[in-house]
C-alpha cells in the first residue's frame, strides 16, 4: 500500500506564494505518476497537474497555467506544487495522487486514472 501526505497548506494573502509537498510512504514514489487536484466548497474536484514518471514530461490544467508548477524529487520519494500569484479563487483542499505505470511519460488529467489519495491540505487566499 502507498500513503501520500500532503504538506505545506495555510493561510496566505493575494499574491503570495505556497509549496505543497506530496510525501509518499510504503512504496517509492518513482514507480508513479502523480498528480495535484484541488476542491472548493460546494464544487467538484479539479485537476491541476500532473508530472510523469520519468519527471520530464508536466501537463496543466488551464486555470493555473503559469502560476503552478509541478516537480519531483524522487530521492526525497516527494512531488511538490510550487504556487505562485495566489488569488482568493486558489481557496480549496489540495490533494495529490499517485498512479503506478509502466509509461513514463504519461501525464494523467482524470481523477479515474489515480489509485491513491492523499487526505488534502487546505490553501486559504484572502483578498
């Protein structure tokens, strides 16, 4: 089984900058894909990256593109989400995921495509 921690939530102002960790336990996280999704009070939850296997390849999704990036490390057996330029419309539980392919390549956008969840970090932005 693999357990995913995420880290580095809080309360920050509008244009500030956060770091999210993912920390995976139980298994390396170098075998997965991993991806970030956040959800906000009373809507779905949304994709916001994903990095591949191999590290090389990062998709996005279109609200956050050029304000997050996504990383890896897998030495550290961690997957970061730097965000940057937060707005009030950034509020949400983070979450990230983990996805164990054989494709390194593969950049997963769906939710379906993720065997683990981690329990969320809350990001607040206030304006």
């Amino acid at each position: 089984q693999v357990q995913l921690v995420e880290s580095g939530g809080g309360l920050v102002q509008t244009g500030d900058s956060l770091r999210l960790s993912c920390a995976a336990s139980g298994r390396s996280i170098s075998g997965g894909a991993v991806g970030w999704f956040r959800q906000a009070p009373g809507k779905e939850r949304s994709f916001l990256a994903a990095i591949s296997r191999s590290g090389a390849y990062t998709g996005y999704g279109d609200s956050i593109k050029g304000r997050f990036t996504i990383s890896r490390d897998n030495a550290k057996n961690t997957v970061s989400l730097q965000m940057n330029s937060l707005k009030p419309e950034d509020t949400a539980v983070y979450y990230c995921a983990a996805t164990y392919i054989i494709s390194m390549t593969w950049t997963p956008r769906s939710e379906r495509a993720y065997d683990y969840w981690g329990q969320g970090t809350q990001v607040n932005v206030s304006s």
